[in-house]
C-alpha cells in the first residue's frame, strides 16, 4: 500500500502571477543569538544585538496532543490509524523604538509580538516539506490574492478582514 496526501484544495490561477515571495529576514543565529533558557520542549533565544531593556526573543515550543481531533467535527469512521500529534510553536517578541528627527528628545517603544502555532498528526504523511507548504499558504491568507504588498494588513489591523476581491 502506498498512501498519498491529498490536501483536498485546488487553487485556481491568478492571471500574471507565477508565484509570490515574501521578505523573510536572514537569522544570524551564531553571531547575533544566545540561549536564555531551555528545557526538552521549550526553547529561549535573545537576541544579543538588542538593548537589555528592549530585547528581541524568540521562543519554540512543542508539546504532544492526545487527540488530534478534539474539536475537529471529523467523522471517527476516517480517523487515522493514531490520534496523536504535535503542536509547534514559533513566537518573536520585539520592541520597536519609535523617535522624531526634529525633537530630538522623543521616544517611545512599541511592543510587537507574533507567533505562528502549527497542529498535525504524527504520522510519516506528512512530511516537512508539507508543513513548509502549509506555512507559506497561511502566510497567503494575510494578503490580497496574488500581491505581498501591505495593503490588505493594514485593513485587517483596522478590523476589515474580508479580501478586496470577495
């Protein structure tokens, strides 16, 4: 038997675009970040190029899940073979500094937070490159169809979450 992934959608073409890229930033992780903490399941990284008092942190998690499907609203007769699975998590803390070029003595800081949670089955199936393909189609989901400008987060911030083109 030879199982295969169908992950059960099918985009339709969007006219001129090929594919999109996103500005991913390039983590120097030996030059730029230590370990703060960490244990088996749980890790802390901090950025060392950042001030003490405004310190950028990373922070990875991953637990077990007892059931998968808790929640799920799938039928148990196509459950598979084992519930199990895992959650993971990648969070990044910063806080911006915000100052005026003409008075000179303003300043402020912003707190700014994001993390991403990926929930799957254990099961061979899924491989990582179906979690990277899962990543990027979420990312997807935070812009207008075929564009990776800013303009539709700046909507949703805003509370209008609906894409410009539904």
């Amino acid at each position: 038997m030879s199982r295969v992934l169908n992950v059960n959608h099918t985009d339709s073409t969007v006219s001129g675009v090929s594919s999109l890229s996103l500005p991913i930033s390039v983590l120097n992780y030996a030059a730029d970040w230590g370990v703060k903490d960490g244990t088996q399941n749980d890790l802390i990284l901090v950025n060392n190029t950042s001030p003490v008092d405004r310190m950028e942190r990373i922070r990875y998690s991953v637990s077990d899940i007892s059931n998968i499907y808790n929640g799920s609203n799938i039928d148990p007769n196509l459950f598979m073979d084992t519930k199990r699975g895992v959650s993971l998590l990648a969070q990044l803390n910063g806080v911006y500094t915000i100052t005026d070029s003409v008075n000179t003595s303003y300043e402020r800081v912003a707190p700014i937070q994001a993390h991403l949670v990926l929930k799957l089955p254990v099961d061979a199936v899924i491989t990582p490159n179906t979690l990277l393909s899962l990543v990027g189609r979420l990312c997807s989901t935070l812009f207008d169809t075929g564009v990776t400008t800013s303009a539709r987060l700046g909507r949703m911030v805003r509370g209008s979450l609906r894409p410009s083109d539904l």
